[in-house]
C-alpha cells in the first residue's frame, strides 16, 4: 500500500457541488490508507498544474477532525 493524496482543489470542488457520494468515497479510500499504515497527503494543485504538500495525516483521529471540518460546509 502507499501514501494516498488528496488533492484539496477537488475537495472544494466537490464542496461546492455537495457531492457528498463522491467525498465519501474519497474519504473512505484515506481512511483505509491510514489503517494501512501509510500516511494521506493534502496537496494544492496550481493553475500551471505543480502540486504542494501541505498537509500529511498519519492517524485516525486527525484526519477524522479533518474530514469534520470538510462535511461542515455542506
């Protein structure tokens, strides 16, 4: 198993759209991930496409309060 990124610029997309199927999903495959023992990486996607890491979570409860605070918005 490896790291599994989110990219958070689909994250807001999908805020504003509520999509709350495909967040879930999203959701659930780093939760997986982290049970896995391997770390969920939040990067920002810039216009000219570079990615930058400014977020890792390595346990539950953190990226629990995370996604808390994504599903707040909806």
């Amino acid at each position: 198993m490896e790291d599994f990124v989110i990219v958070v610029n689909r994250i807001e997309e999908l805020q504003l759209t509520q999509d709350r199927q495909e967040l879930e999903l999203i959701f659930e495959k780093a939760k997986r991930t982290i049970v896995g023992g391997m770390d969920v990486i939040l990067m920002r996607e810039s216009s000219n496409g570079s990615r930058e890491k400014f977020q890792t979570f390595s346990n539950e409860h953190d990226f629990e309060e995370y996604r808390k605070q994504v599903f707040r918005f909806l």
